[in-house]
C-alpha cells in the first residue's frame, strides 16, 4: 500500500515529533510517499518558486492507495492536498487532536467523502489508523 501523509510545512511545525511518530506507525502498512514531512529539518521554502514541490506532491498524492492527514495545525496545503485527494477519488483520514485555541474547519468536519478521527494522544492513533486502513 502507498501512504501519502500530509502535514502542516509552512503553517508551523510544532507538530513535527507527531507527524514523525505517526508516519513511522503508517510505515507498518506500507510506503509512507511524503515521509520528509516529519523532519524537524523541513524547510518551507520551495524550489523552483514551488513548481517542483507542488508537481512532486501532486505525483505522489496520485500514486497513493490512500491519505492520512494530521489536521490539527491548520494549513492551507494540506487543505489543498484533501481537497485533490477527494477529486481524484482517493480514501483520505483526516487525524484532529482537539485542543482549546485550534478549531477544526467545517469544511473538514462536514465532507462526507473523508473519514475524521478525533484523538487524544499516539497510542489512540495507532488503534484508530489501524482500524481505518484495515477496511
């Protein structure tokens, strides 16, 4: 199975340790695509003006059997990345980790083409993902 993850880049990167912990549980499923998204080193700067990085991520959403997205740091790329990922008919996981001062948009909340899956900490993901991937 090919696993694209998207995860805030730009938008912050306070949730990088997650994102890492998260994709490496992914890697028991199959080949994690975007696995540089939980680098601590990641850089928001694109190449080319973000032609290559868009046409690359775009390449890799549409060879992926399915998407995992942590939305709890809002990001308007990984809004897009959903958004292309429901267009090309992909299955897309969407993981919130609710928390006082970050909402989670209704336009995720409400797309009934997406499954959203509220966690509190790693180990609830591990189950949830677990369950989601295995249908």
């Amino acid at each position: 199975m090919k696993i694209y993850f998207a995860g805030s880049i730009t938008g912050g990167r306070d949730d990088a340790r997650v994102y890492s912990k998260i994709i490496e549980y992914l890697k028991c499923f199959g080949e994690v695509l975007t696995e540089h998204v939980g680098s601590k080193k990641i850089s928001s700067m694109g190449e080319d003006n973000g032609y290559f990085i868009h046409d690359r991520d775009m390449n890799w959403l549409l060879d992926a059997d399915v998407i995992v997205a942590e939305v709890t740091t809002p990001s308007l790329g990984v809004g897009y990345e959903i958004g292309r990922a429901i267009e090309n008919h992909k299955k897309v996981l969407c993981l919130y980790r609710p928390q006082e001062e970050k909402r989670l948009s209704a336009m995720i909340r409400g797309c009934k083409d997406l499954t959203v899956i509220e966690y509190k900490d790693f180990a609830s993901v591990k189950e949830k993902v677990a369950e989601f991937l295995s249908k």
